[in-house]
C-alpha cells in the first residue's frame, strides 16, 4: 500500500468532500480516501503508487486545487 498526502484549497463542506472524492476514486488503484473540508487535507491509500498529477488533476476536475504535502 502507498500513501500520499495533499493539501486541497478551496473546500468549505460535505458536498466539497464528496465530490472530491468521487473523482479521485476513480484514479487507478485507489483503495481508500480521506478529505476533509475542516483540515484541507487529502490523505489516499491505494494498491500501487500513483502519481501526483493525477490526483491533482482530478482535484482540479471537481473544482479545487490540490499541492502534494
Ligand atoms: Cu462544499
């Protein structure tokens, strides 16, 4: 398993978090995700390790920014 960290501008509920996490779900090897709007934190545990493009790019498609951390 391989874990990664981003900080995430620009989230301010629920519905944030959530659609945050339906793009970034769909990034191959994705096992689990946590987000959350309080903190700006974005923490994903996947099977193999991914890139950081791809999850910023995927932020970036739900409507935020993301920055490894
Ligand atoms: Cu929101």
């Amino acid at each position: 398993m391989s874990t990664t960290e981003f900080a995430v501008t620009g989230m301010s509920c629920g519905h944030c978090e959530t659609a945050i996490r339906s793009e970034v779900s769909l990034i191959d090897g994705v096992r689990s995700i946590e987000v959350s709007a309080a903190t700006g934190r974005l923490v994903i545990t996947a099977a193999k390790p991914i890139e950081d493009a791809d999850v910023i790019a995927a932020v970036d498609e739900a409507g935020y920014e993301a920055v490894r951390s």
